[in-house]
C-alpha cells in the first residue's frame, strides 16, 4: 500500500503476549513494547531516561503468531516492524476510544544486550 506508516521499535515486552483466533481461525498474537528513550544530561553529566511510550502491536498470521506467543515473554528486549494503523474500539461503559496499533511484520529478540539461537519452526505440508 502506498503512503503506509511504517516504524521500528525496540524496547521491551510489558507482558507475555496474547494468542487468540478469529472466528474463520486467523491467528494474532497481541502483545504491547514499552521503549525508553534516553539523553545525556550535560548538567548533571549523567544518562537520564525520558518517559516510556507504549506501543500495542498485533502479530497477524496463524504461523508468525504462534511463533511469537511461544517465542517472546515478558521483559524480553525485541525489535519490533510494521505498519501503524487507526485503533478503535469501544469500553465496556461504552465509550469509543481512538488510537493507533502496529500491524508487526517483523519481531525478533534485540541482540545488542542479550544473545539468542534460532530454531527452524517451518511448517511442512
């Protein structure tokens, strides 16, 4: 699609994240990075962090979304691709809330702190 939104996160997963099927058995994986960003404070002659800003993403694809649920938990360091796309849904007192998702194309552990193996998970016919 032309003039998509496309950005990478990196940060770290809020919670374990969540597998589920729609009713025709589309699976998503749901899961929420929250990413600090940090400054050198020259005064104080110290790193400080800003606040942290919390991303929503959704794992589209039964395979990649049972990758992620059995691969990531909470805490871990990823890096997160994709699109960003309008968020709307209804609370249960019924107001409409407005906000934005990252549709994920690609996650993967962050290995600038941690050190990680890949095994081959492809499905065969």
């Amino acid at each position: 699609m032309a003039n998509e939104t496309s950005l990478t996160v990196i940060g770290r997963l809020t919670d374990d994240p969540q597998l589920r099927f729609t009713p025709d058995g589309q699976g998503v994986a749901n899961f929420r990075v929250a990413s600090n960003a940090r400054f050198f404070d020259k005064e104080d002659r110290a790193w400080k962090d800003k606040p942290p800003i919390f991303i929503d993403c959704a794992a589209w694809g039964t395979e990649f979304a049972q990758n992620v649920h059995e691969s990531l938990h909470k805490g871990d360091r990823v890096s997160v691709t994709g699109d960003l796309e309008p968020n709307v849904y209804k609370t249960k007192d019924g107001a409409e809330v407005h906000g934005l998702k990252l549709r994920v194309s690609d996650v993967g552990a962050s290995l600038r702190f941690n050190r990680a193996s890949v095994t081959d998970g492809t499905i065969k016919s």
